[in-house]
C-alpha cells in the first residue's frame, strides 16, 4: 500500500522561505509512469495545484507561483521535496502531497494523498 | 487562466439524487478527475477519465461529460457522502498543469 507522508516546519516567517518534504513509502518516485504533486488548500478555501515534479525529475509549476516555487526530488531517500519562497500570509494554507498516475500517456489522477500539514505563514 | 466552475452548494435528501456540474473550456478535450473532501482529510479520488470509478469507491457514484460541462451523479444519496466535491482537469495547451474547480459543498438535509 502507498502511503505519503509531509513533514516540515508548522510555522514560517513573511518573507522567508517554506520547505516541505512528502516521504513515499511502499512504492518509489524513481518508478516510471507517476507525477509527484504538492497541493495546496488555504483555511476554508478550495484546493490549488503547485507544481509536480514526473520520475523523469521534469517539473511543471503552476503559472500563478512559477517565481517562487522549487519542486525537486532525491530518490536515495525516496522524497520530493517543495520550497516555496517569498512567503506571505497568503500562502497560509493545508500543504498535501499526491500521486498522479499516468497510463498510455493518460493520467488516472491522484490516486494517493498525505494527510496534509498545515504551514502558517507569521512573525 | 485556465478555470473550471462549479456551483457553491448542491442539497438533496437522503435517498435522492445529486447532480454537481463542472464546466470548462478544455474539457472536450480534457478527461475531468472527481475529489470528495469530508471535513479534516485529505481527498479521495472518486471518479476518474471523466467516467471511470476507482474501485472501492461506491457504485452510487457516476461521472458524464458532454461539450465543455461534466457532471458528477451520485444515485441515492446517504448521509455519508455529505462532503466537498472538486473537479480537476487540466488545460489542453499544457499551460497551467492541473487545474481545480472552486469546490461544491453537498449537503444531505
């Protein structure tokens, strides 16, 4: 069974730099076929896409946060990682990593999420 | 940019049916992806490529798609599905990756 895991900092001052880590166990990020996504949802808001990063280690950001956003992975400790700088008040929100599947070049969605974390952006 | 729209709030009772719409530009071009979000957890995939069911996810629950509007079925509604529901898709240029609907909060009276 695959499960992801966040781990990182609850709390980050404005203007700093937020880092978060998604652990994959029971499956690997180097294995073909699956994008690696963080996922964001402010408190009492919808969910917003920030970026994956495929098995290949090809990246695609969402348009809105591309300035501010790193996605990167490190296979030896089977994780991939998020650093999203500049923070503000506005990047407070529920952080989710996910899996995304891709079969003949379609996806078949996210299939596996983490429990979330919560980051706070504040002095 | 790239949006997906659904309706802020869908209420039936218990028994009936529930229709939650998702419209889009892309998504004649673009299968569409369903998310139930109950308070607390993370989201579980309940439909995917516009129509296909994970398995263990309930057959009450359908997906169609015609032109640029997709429609999330869920026959005989119990009190458990009362949740948020999101589409997601993507753009058909690639432009913006993965896109999310505004969410639509079901409410089982």
């Amino acid at each position: 069974q695959v499960q992801l895991q966040e781990s990182g900092p609850g709390l980050v001052k404005p203007s700093e730099t937020l880092s978060l880590t998604c652990t994959v166990s029971g499956g690997s990020v180097s294995s073909g076929s699956y994008y690696w996504s963080w996922i964001r949802q402010p408190p009492g808001k919808g969910l917003e896409w920030i970026g994956y990063i495929y098995y290949s280690g090809s990246t695609n950001y969402n348009p809105s946060l591309k300035s501010r956003v790193t996605i990167s992975v490190d296979t030896s400790k089977n994780q991939f990682s998020l650093k999203l700088s500049s923070v503000t008040a506005a990047d407070t929100a529920v952080y989710y990593c996910a899996r995304e599947l891709e079969l003949l070049s379609l996806s078949e969605g996210f299939d596996y999420w983490g429990q979330g974390t919560l980051v706070t952006v504040s002095s | 940019s790239y949006e997906l729209t659904q309706p802020p709030s869908v209420s039936v009772s218990p028994g009936q049916t529930a229709r939650i719409t998702c419209s889009g530009d892309a998504l004649p071009k673009q299968y569409a992806y369903w998310y139930q979000q109950k308070p607390g957890q993370a989201p579980v995939l309940v439909i995917y490529k516009d129509s296909e069911r994970p398995s263990g996810i309930p057959e009450r629950f359908s997906g169609s798609s015609s032109g640029t509007t997709v429609t999330l079925t869920i026959s005989g509604v119990q009190a458990e599905d009362e949740a948020d529901y999101y589409c997601q898709s993507a753009d058909s240029s690639g432009t913006y990756g993965r896109v999310f609907g505004g969410g639509t909060k079901l409410t089982v009276l």
